[in-house]
C-alpha cells in the first residue's frame, strides 16, 4: 500500500510506469493522475498538495539522473 508519505516508492513504481517519459514535459498534475492510478495506492486523493506532488517528481528526477 502506497500513501503521499511515500515519496520515493511512488517514484519508483510511476519510473516502472512511465519508464519513456521526459521528465521536463512532466507536470504536477499528470504526476497527480498518474498516483492516483498506481494499483498500490490508497490514500485520500484530496490531501494531494503541490508539495507532496513536488516531492514525489524530485525523487523521480534524482533516481532518474543519478550523480
């Protein structure tokens, strides 16, 4: 089970999802429906924020461009 908490094991599962996208065309609301969507997800979609939803695309970016 996934919650908002979660940040980077959303990242995760959404890189496992969308393993072609180019981040930088990558919004927070894709991001947003994209979670929602995750079979693994169970949480209120109402506590979704900018914050939480920036939090999840920079693990996401970092995981993806390690340094």
């Amino acid at each position: 089970m996934l919650t908002w908490d979660d940040s980077y094991a959303i990242a995760l599962a959404l890189r496992t999802n969308h393993p072609h996208v180019h981040l930088e065309e990558v919004s927070l609301t894709m991001i947003f429906h994209w979670v929602i969507g995750l079979t693994q997800f169970e949480d209120d979609r109402n506590l979704a924020n900018d914050q939480v939803l920036a939090a999840i695309f920079r693990e996401w970016f970092e995981e993806a461009n390690p340094l």
